[in-house]
C-alpha cells in the first residue's frame, strides 16, 4: 500500500475553462488556516527536507511540474505533481522533499494552521528518532 495519500478534486468543466474549488465539502480534511505558494524555483533546486510535528498540509502543482519525496521512516515514494485538481496528502510526520521543478512551476498549499518555525523538524535524525522508526 502507498504511503502517499491523493486527493482527486473535481473539475468544474465550464466551456470557458476548468475551475477546482478547495474547501470541505469539496474534499479537503481539515480547516484551512494559511495558503500559500512556491514559484520561481531556481532551476536544479531541490526544496522542503522537513517534516512538520503536528501541521497537516495538502500540496497540488497548480502550473508545471515537480517531483514529490514523501519518507514514512520506514517507506520512502516518489510522486511526479503534474496535475492542478490532484492534491497529495502531508500529514504531520511525513518527511517531504521536493526536487526537479520546472520552470513554471507553481506549488499551492494548503495548510491546517498559522506558520510556526518550532513546528519543523529539519534534521532527519530528529524526524527518525521522532517517528520512532
Ligand atoms: P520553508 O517551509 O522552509 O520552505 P522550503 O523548505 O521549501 O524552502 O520556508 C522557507 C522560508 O519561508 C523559511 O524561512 C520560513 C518562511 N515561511 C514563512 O515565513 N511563512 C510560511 O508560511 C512558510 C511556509 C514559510
């Protein structure tokens, strides 16, 4: 079974264009208390190596492409994010890199709570010892 969790959001076909609405009754667990985005990654730049404590995030690639690293402790899974209506899942205690972005890439997220420097855990001996794995 994966360790990486999507979330397939439904399209809105309008005939003018394709609309993805993120709220709860479309899908999203958890009560969104920040947005926001990454763009303009500098080209051969890996970004995250982190994982958080207790924040439960959802990331969708709104424009362009990246590849996704999840890590358990235990299983580690590659997702290429090349779709804006899927989200993949960042529960808390989830170690998540993100590497090969394309130029015009946009990642949005979508998170369960205010930013919180003390929430990271940014030194992977720390996420494996906190993980217990
Ligand atoms: P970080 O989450 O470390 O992003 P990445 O791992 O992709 O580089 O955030 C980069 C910087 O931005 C870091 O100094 C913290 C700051 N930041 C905020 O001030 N508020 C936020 O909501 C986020 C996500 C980051």
């Amino acid at each position: 079974m994966s360790i990486v969790k999507l979330y397939d959001f439904p399209i809105l076909g309008y005939e003018r264009g394709s609309l993805v609405v993120l709220d709860k009754p479309s899908g999203v667990p958890f009560e969104i208390k920040r947005v926001y985005y990454l763009f303009g990654t500098t080209g051969g730049v890996s970004r995250g190596f982190h994982a958080h404590k207790k924040l439960h995030q959802i990331a969708f690639c709104i424009s362009g492409r990246c590849r996704m690293v999840v890590d358990d402790g235990i299983n580690k899974e590659d997702f290429m994010m090349d779709s804006p209506s899927i989200g993949i899942d960042l529960p808390p205690m989830l170690w998540h890199e993100m590497h090969d972005f394309s130029a015009d890439c946009v990642l949005l997220v979508l998170a369960s709570d205010e930013y919180s420097e003390s929430d990271y855990i940014r030194n992977y001996e720390a996420f494996l010892d906190g993980t217990s794995k």
